[in-house]
C-alpha cells in the first residue's frame, strides 16, 4: 500500500459543497492499494502511520505522533497514487488494485484506524472530492509498505 501523508492544521472533504469528513490539528492520509496487497501491508502502514513522529516536541524537533499530540485522521482513498509514468505523458494506473479490492481494503485500513485511534474522519471510496487542507510546515511523507 502507498500513502501521502501531510501534517496538516485543518483539513476537510467535500463532495458536491457538502463536508462529508473533517479534522483540525493532525495527518491527511492519501491512500491507495496496489495489486497484491493484503490486510498484513494494511496493518503496517497504519502501525507506522500512528507511530511517525512528525509533530513538534517543546524544543522545536519533529519529536511527537499524531498519538502524542491527540491528532486528527482525515483519511481519503487515492487510487492515482499508483499512477505510472512509464509509458508516456499519460499515467497508467494498472497498479491499482481492482476498484473491489481497493475498496475492501481501504474500509479494511479505516476501520483498524477507528479501533486505534480516537479522531478518524473520511472521504467517500471512489467519489469525485474536493480536499481542503492547510499543511502545517509543510510537511510531506510519502510512505509505502511492500
């Protein structure tokens, strides 16, 4: 599975100016399976995920988790991620796992973020969104677990 991951102030979804998921202070997590990925790349990530210390400590240092500091999850399913360029100017995306096994896994990923964490909020699986965020920093990680 692959992630973008940014520390963010604020950030919201909305599809058709209605906010369906939002969060103050924490990560917006982009996220998108890949073909041959299983619920063990799914528990990695989110392990990592929760444990990335991204957050400032008292000293200014990239020190804390979005655990420490009480953060918020926004998590947004992101098949383009998996986008390769390879061939051309056009992406291809035939690294995506089947839109099914996408959807399985990402509701799979956000429902072990909910047993883990307190703050989760989500886009909808496959619908045409609009993100808002104020990056924090910024700071950008992109994350994948094979």
């Amino acid at each position: 599975m692959k992630a973008v991951v940014q520390r963010v102030r604020e950030a919201r979804v909305e599809i058709d100016a209605e906010v369906v998921g939002a969060i103050g202070a924490g990560l917006m997590v982009l996220v998108c399976a890949e073909r041959g990925d299983s619920e063990s790349q799914a528990d990695r990530l989110l392990a990592k995920l929760l444990k990335l210390r991204i957050f400032s400590d008292e000293a200014g240092k990239m020190n804390r988790s979005v655990q420490d500091v009480r953060g918020g999850l926004l998590i947004v399913s992101q098949f383009t991620l998996a986008a390769d360029l390879g061939g051309g100017n056009r992406p291809s995306f035939g690294g995506a796992a089947a839109p099914e096994e996408g959807r399985r896994l990402y509701d799979y990923f956000v429902q072990k973020a909910r047993e883990s964490h307190p703050v989760v909020a989500t886009g909808v699986f496959a619908a045409d969104m609009q993100v808002h965020l104020v990056n924090d920093g910024p700071v950008t990680i992109p994350m994948q677990m094979s």
